[in-house]
C-alpha cells in the first residue's frame, strides 16, 4: 500500500518457495509456468488487477531465508479512484461451485503490541568497530562503498498486534511502500523497480540526514545535506549503478538531472527517479533480479562489497534490503527494498533491521545513530519508545 492505494491479499492459494544463488531465476521462471496455465478474467485492468503474487525474496545468496511468492485466494485492490476484489482458485478446486466471498470484519481500534529490543547478534560498540574497519578497507583501495547494517532482536506476545502495527506505519510514513508478505513488515521509501503495460521506473536513495527540530532548522539539515560531498558521491555510486543495471533492458532511461531531497517524517535522503521503456520484455520480478542488490543496500563493486558484508557485519539479512512487491500473470509489478522492515518468526521473535552506506569519509558514531533515525519507524510501529534524536552537526558544509 502507498498513498492509501494498493493490493492486499487473503488466504493463500499457491506458495512458490526458493533459495539459494538462483532463487530469483527460479522463481520468475517458476511464475512464468504458472501464469501461462492460468485462466485469468480480468475485466479492471489496473496494476494489481487479476491474478498476482506477493513476494518477499532473500538479501544474500548463502542467506537461511527462503525466499517466497505467495498467490492469495482473495485480493482486495484500490487504485485512482476504483476498488476491486480478486477471487483465486487453484484448477483442482474449480469443480466445487465458488463459495460467497466472506471477507473479515475490520480491525478494532487499539494500541500497538508492546516490543522491547535490544541489541541482536552485534551490539553497537561492535558495528562501529565495523565501519572502521570498512574505512580502512576503502582507504586501502579495496572498494568505494559498502552498506553495513545492524540488527535489534524482540519478541511480540500478541500475534493480532501485526494489524496494529502495519496501520501505524502506513499512518504515520504514507509516503512509503508499506508491506506485510509472510512475516516480513515495513515502509520503505526506495522502488527497486515498476513495470506498468511497458513503463520501467525505479527510485535511487542515498545519502541520509536527520529532520530538524524546527522549520529553520529542518530547511538547513536539508540543505547541509543537498551540498554534503560525502553524501553527493554515495548518492551518485547507487545511480550509476542502478542506470548501468537497467540500461540493457531498456529501449530508453531518463534520470532526474539532479538528485532531489526527500522529505520522510523521520528523516532526509537524496532521491533520483529513473524513468524508461522496456525494451527486451523482461519482467517485474527478472528486472529485479537484474537489479538486485543496488548499491544503496550492498555496495561498489558490488561482489567485493558483498564479500564485505559477510565478513564485517556478523548476522545473516534474511529479506531485510532484498527485493518486496508483487507481480501479475502479464509480468507488471511493483518492486521496493524491504528496508525500514522487521521479519516476524513464527514464534514472535521481530528482527529489526537498519543500516549505512560507509565511503572514504563515514564517522563511525555518526554512522550509528543514522542506524538509530533508520530504526525509528518500525520501533515505533511496535511500540518501543524511539531512539534519541542525534544532535545535528554544526561543523561547516564541506
């Protein structure tokens, strides 16, 4: 959902599950059968419209995670000013007259699940040691970016509390891509990729500040951050590289001619949309494999920062930066970043999940409480009190 307007599915009428180095190319090939046997009747035909899946795909290739499309039995669609309901049945079951669609009642009103967190498999102390080291790293000519993330770990007690939860994120961050697919919450600012009826668009955040505490002073951490040096070439590193990405598989790309701030209720980032034509027709779900992982979530070049990853940051990702959206029978869909995101366990454990882009001129401390401003939506979301806002910098703009 976004903006009030999107897709929500019920129950679950086919599960496509996969792993490993192959998982995205086995997945997309995997929906390509599904789609093609399929009797679809779709009489909107908006995007989300007819037969889709949701999914939620692993960051790493070595990671534990399964990554997963899930094909629901009901959809629930609102888009430009019409809504729709979706009915999916597998061939096996089509004999058996439909039954009434019987959708649930709406949530009661009441608070968010209370979650405390704290500091999963790296405690702070440890991942500043990280990003030092990943300076070093960077000094030493080894790579120019690498995103290092940390992890909170709590545990939710009431399982109706993740209704709660999502109507508190898409409340207070409308802005963002707010998604819940098999344990995997969050509102994420960054679109991997769109495919609509032959149109590519991609959004490219990078370089982050925090909001001010007044007007005046909102309007100088936005501008302090649009003149950053540090945060113009970690910026730039994840455009060029989502433009080399994609460029193959376009007839045309169009970026903005220059980044723009992006006002989040928590924070700043600087922005560049992507605009194309698809040239060789590829899907949603292959254009993010393509584009999985960008460098706002990895690194550059992007195997060595990913070798980087493994060994500095200590805790396997699971979904958290790998690709979240859905995708239809024709291929279109819509493709975010799981990021601002917690993963769910079936046990009610919540990982949490937040991190940095470092380049040559990263500060470690300053990295760890941009982790700390990351954090705030989804402790928010479940009821944790949120982090200290960090003091903005008073140094002059470089």
């Amino acid at each position: 959902m976004r903006r009030g307007e999107g897709i929500i599915g019920i129950g679950e009428a086919l599960r496509i599950e996969t792993s490993g180095a192959t998982r995205i190319e086995d997945a997309a090939r995997a929906w390509r059968t599904v789609a093609a046997a399929a009797d679809v009747d779709d009489r909107v035909g908006l995007p989300g419209s007819g037969l889709v899946a949701f999914g939620a795909i692993a960051f790493a290739d070595e990671s534990a995670a399964t990554s997963v499309l899930v094909v629901p039995e009901i959809v629930l669609g609102r888009r430009d000013g019409r809504a729709w309901v979706t009915r999916i049945e597998r061939a096996d079951a089509a004999s058996e007259p439909p039954a009434p669609v019987e959708l649930p009642a709406p949530a009661p009103k009441r608070d968010v699940p209370r979650v405390r967190f704290d500091p999963g498999s790296v405690p702070p102390e440890a991942y500043t040691a990280a990003v030092e080291e990943a300076v070093r790293r960077i000094d030493a000519g080894e790579f120019e970016k690498v995103v290092l993330a940390r992890e909170l770990r709590g545990r939710l007690q009431e399982d109706a509390g993740l209704r709660a939860a999502l109507a508190k994120l898409a409340d207070d961050y409308p802005d963002t891509w707010v998604f819940a697919v098999d344990g995997l919450i969050g509102a994420s600012p960054e679109t991997l990729v769109r495919v609509d009826h032959g149109t590519v668009s991609a959004r490219v955040l990078a370089g982050t500040a925090s909001r001010g505490a007044d007007a005046a002073s909102d309007r100088a951490q936005a501008a302090r951050l649009a003149a950053s040096h540090k945060d113009l070439a970690e910026h730039a590193l994840a455009v060029e590289s989502a433009v080399l990405t994609l460029a193959p598989h376009t007839a045309r790309l169009d970026a903005s001619p220059e980044p723009f701030t992006l006002q989040l209720p928590n924070l700043w980032h600087l922005a560049t949309d992507l605009k194309g034509t698809l040239g060789d027709g590829s899907s949603s779900l292959e254009l993010a494999r393509a584009m999985h992982p960008t460098a706002a979530v990895a690194g550059t070049p992007r195997d060595v920062a990913l070798r980087a990853i493994a060994e500095l940051e200590g805790f396997d990702r699971g979904r958290y930066a790998g690709p979240v959206g859905w995708v239809d029978a024709d291929g279109d869909g819509e493709w975010a970043i799981a990021l601002r995101c917690a993963q769910v366990e079936p046990d009610g454990t919540v990982h949490a999940y937040a991190g940095c882009g470092i380049v040559h001129d990263s500060v470690s401390a300053e990295e760890l409480a941009e982790t700390d401003m990351k954090f705030r939506p989804i402790v928010e979301a479940f009821g944790a009190p949120p982090p200290s806002p960090p003091v903005p910098p008073v140094a002059p703009v470089e």
